[in-house]
C-alpha cells in the first residue's frame, strides 16, 4: 500500500471536535436523526448539516431521508481504513527503526 494522502479527508474530518463528537455518538447508537446528532455537539442544526456533509465525502457516514427526517449510519469501512494505513505507517517506522539500531549497533571493528 502506497502511504499516499489516500486517508487524508478521513482524518481531516476526524480533526474537528464536533465531528468526532458526531462519530462517537453514531459508535455509541447507532443510526441517529440530524436532530439527535445535532443534540450532540454545541452547534446549530445548520451548522450540524454542514459537519455531516463533510463527513459524508469522506465515507464516514451515509443518509437516507425517513420522512421529514435525515437518518444518518456509521460506515466503520472508513475508520477501518484509516486504521490500516495507521498500522502500515507504524510498521514501516518501526522498520526504519530497527534499520537505525542495527547500524548503530554495528561494531566498525
């Protein structure tokens, strides 16, 4: 896997607060209204929308309208993503790591 900015909008929309604070609650209820989410963070209803628009590029969560309703679900496929190109970033320092200890513990004798 290339360590490109594949995940990039994953964790730009993961930086701001009240979008973590919407992802936690969709971790923590699961499927929730624009209403419940925005009961959730210290923003307006406008505000909210926008939070989750953003969100929604970058697969972080999905819609679909129930009546007058906006119902909004995790997609944990993002986060898992995300997650993995964090493991591979790990992986690949502790490599450079091990690479820098071995050079360093080299006797030159």
């Amino acid at each position: 896997m290339g360590l490109a900015a594949a995940p990039a909008p994953v964790f730009d929309a993961l930086g701001d607060p009240n979008r973590l604070r919407i992802i936690i609650r969709l971790c923590d209820a699961g499927p929730c209204s624009t209403s419940a989410l925005t009961e959730a963070i210290p923003a307006t209803r406008q505000a909210a929308t926008k939070h989750l628009a953003v969100l929604e590029t970058a697969g972080l969560v999905r819609s679909e309208k129930r009546g007058r309703e906006r119902i909004w679900t995790l997609q944990p496929e993002s986060l898992t993503a995300a997650g993995d190109y964090l493991d591979a970033l790990s992986r690949r320092w502790d490599q450079r790591i091990d690479r820098l200890r071995a050079f360093v513990e080299t006797d030159p004798d």
